[in-house]
C-alpha cells in the first residue's frame, strides 16, 4: 500500500529534496528553501516503460534519462539530475522502493549532475575523510561501523558523493545518518536485531541509525582503501600506484555501467585525473574465514600514522 505524505524539504549529498514518499532516514529541513534540487513523485510510467524496449532484467540509460522496473514493486525514472518518478506495481512496498531511491536512482542523479558517485562508506579521521570501497559484501558498511563504535564519525554508507573545489580539492558530501548492516556484523558489535527495523521482510540486514555519530559538513577526501576478500589468513594493506589508481576509482565508482550510455566518459576520466594523485589509495586485503572488523581499524590508522 502506497502512503503519500505532504512534501517536506530533506537533505542528503548536499541536495535539498522533496518526496511524495516517506523518506524517514533522510535528514529533515525545517527552513523554507527558494529551489529544491530534486523531486521525487508518483506518477504512471507504463507507456513510457514500455518504448524503451528494456527487460525487467535491464536498466534503460541514455543521456540524461534512467529507467529501470523492479518485478512487484516499481518502474522508476531518473531524469537531468532534477527528478525521480516513482511508479508503483501490484505488490509495491514502501521499504524496498527506498531501497533503490536511495541506491540506484540517487546514484543516477548523482551522476547527471557530474557528481563522482563511488560505492563504498567514507568515515572522519583526524578531520579528513576516508573511504572504504569495494564489491558487494566485501565488509565496507561493517568496518565504518567498527570506526563508529570507536568514536569515529560517519560522512555516508553505500554512496560516496565526491565533489571538486575551484583547487581540485576533492570534497565529501554528507548523505544521511544510517547503516545497512547484516545479521553477522550485529551479532560480531553484541547489537540486537530487533532495535532495528529490516531493510526487507525476506533479508536480515537492518537499518541502524547513527545520528549522534553523523557529520554533516563536507570533509576533504583523503584516501581511499579498497576491501578485497582473500583466502590467505593475514591482513595486508598495500598502497595502489600508478594507472591502477584510476582504474580501481573506475571500478568502484557507483552503477558505473551507466557512465557510457549516459554520455559522461570524458567527464568521468577527467574528474578522476584531477584528485587521484592528491590522495592515498590502498587495497586492503582481509581473510573470508574469519571476522576482522575488530582488527582494521588499528592497522589502518596505524597505516596513516606511518604515512604522514
């Protein structure tokens, strides 16, 4: 069942938004606001659905235009950096349509605004801002909480949004206070599950807000570790040099498949070869057969320690 609401102004990635839908996790802005970057609506995308030709399977890309359908739950479409239409099917659901506003469509909208989306979570350290990128459950969401429960604050969780001042100083812009974590890393930090409400019915990862260890200000990106799972026992954290750098942020960078059809290649390039050389970028390697959130955030700080 569909529950509209009146639009109310909310904030995240630095975008003053509007929703037809319930957007809880987002931060609130009581102020009045002259312009909203983006709205959010319900609206009847069948037609439209439907020339593009695409599967259920695929995700529709041009310039400036992204659809994509979710089998019993909803075609959406992101459109110009400026819109996200919402198109509810029989079976729709609140939690899993914020599922991928949050994900996929502001992913999109990140991108058609030239906004470098990357795929990992970013914490503070020392006043600057670290991220933690890598392929889905290589632990990115379970080591920023390890950092978290040390005191450390969180800047985002699933989306990065990198931006560029006048210096190529890249900046990271807030997104909202909440974790995705699963079972295993509540279990692992002693949380109990029913404190948290399931991203999903049918999934046991859980939203975990983080509000009071949340910074909302943009932090200048320091560094970079890529998480990669190895089937050797001992951690290791290795710097990346040379073209692998820009071929490691290519990688991670958020929904990358909708670069080229988006028409965004040059622009991509170009925004990584400004600042890639201004940060550290490391690759750290952990083991699969055990649980080392508990261990990382030693080495790492200790790594930056010795780096400076």
């Amino acid at each position: 069942m569909l529950n509209t609401l009146e639009k109310v102004v909310n904030n995240a990635f630095g975008l003053y938004l509007t929703s037809e839908i319930p957007l809880p996790e987002l931060t609130k802005r009581d102020e009045q606001k002259d312009f909203i970057d983006v709205e959010i609506t319900i609206g009847d995308l069948t037609s439209d659905w439907a020339l593009t030709g695409a599967s259920i399977k695929e995700i529709f890309v041009k310039e400036n235009l992204v659809m994509f359908q979710i089998q019993d739950t909803a075609i959406f479409s992101i459109t110009e950096g400026k819109s996200i239409v919402v198109s509810p099917l029989a079976g729709f659901g609140e939690d899993e349509a914020r599922l991928y506003i949050l994900g996929t469509c502001m992913g999109a909208i990140l991108l058609q605004r030239k906004i470098l989306p990357l795929h990992g979570s970013a914490i503070v350290i020392d006043g600057k801002a670290y991220g933690f990128v890598g392929d889905s459950g290589a632990g990115k969401s379970t080591l920023a909480s390890a950092f978290i429960k040390s005191g450390y604050q969180l800047l985002t969780d699933d989306v990065i949004s990198v931006t560029l001042s006048k210096d190529d100083i890249p900046l990271v812009t807030p997104s909202y206070p909440q974790q995705k974590l699963w079972q295993e890393s509540l279990n692992e930090f002693g949380m109990e599950n029913h404190q948290y409400r399931p991203l999903l019915d049918r999934e046991t990862k859980y939203a975990v807000p983080v509000p009071s260890h949340f910074t909302a200000e943009p932090i200048p990106l320091a560094g970079i570790f890529e998480l990669v799972k190895i089937t050797n026992e001992e951690i290791k954290i290795l710097p990346i040099q040379g073209l692998e750098r820009l071929q490691t942020l290519f990688h991670h960078t958020y929904r990358n498949f909708m670069i080229a059809p988006s028409g965004l290649m040059e622009w991509h390039f170009n925004t990584m070869a400004r600042f890639v050389n201004k940060i550290d970028i490391f690759q750290l390697r952990r083991p699969i057969s055990r649980f080392t959130a508990h261990d990382l955030p030693t080495l790492i700080l200790n790594t930056l320690e010795s780096r400076n």
